[in-house]
C-alpha cells in the first residue's frame, strides 16, 4: 500500500510557490512602465527621464521592456 508522508508533498510545493513568484512582475505591475522614472518624485529629472526615453535606441526599450518584464 502507498504511504503519504509529507515530506514528499514539501518540496513540490515549494517548487510551485517559487513558479507563482516568478510568474508576476516583482512589483506587482504597480509602477509606471519606464526604465528608471518610477523612482523620481522631482519634476525636472523626470521631464529629462522623458527626453531621454524619446531619442532612445530600439534596442535600448527592449532592454527596458526585458526589465520591467513586459515582453510581447
């Protein structure tokens, strides 16, 4: 007959819980969706924030968007 023990639940459910946390974004998708602005509360560094992110490469907001894992 097969015993269930629970130490051969533990560690399945522990892989499962660290799937789930690696699913969602690590801030719970609250922030804005830019490379660093979030964080600024100062208008003028956040108006240059904006000027940089108009003349950035195609590269450069792929690597944001892998950032801030909003890949399509």
């Amino acid at each position: 007959m097969i015993e269930f023990k629970p130490r051969y639940f533990v560690l399945p459910a522990i892989a499962l819980t660290v799937l789930a946390m690696l699913h969602a974004p690590a801030d719970g998708g609250s922030s804005a969706r830019s490379c660093g602005a979030a964080q600024v509360t100062d208008p003028g560094i956040q108006a240059s924030f904006a000027a940089f992110h108009r003349t950035q490469s195609a590269t450069a907001r792929k690597i944001c968007a892998l950032a801030n894992n909003i890949l399509p």
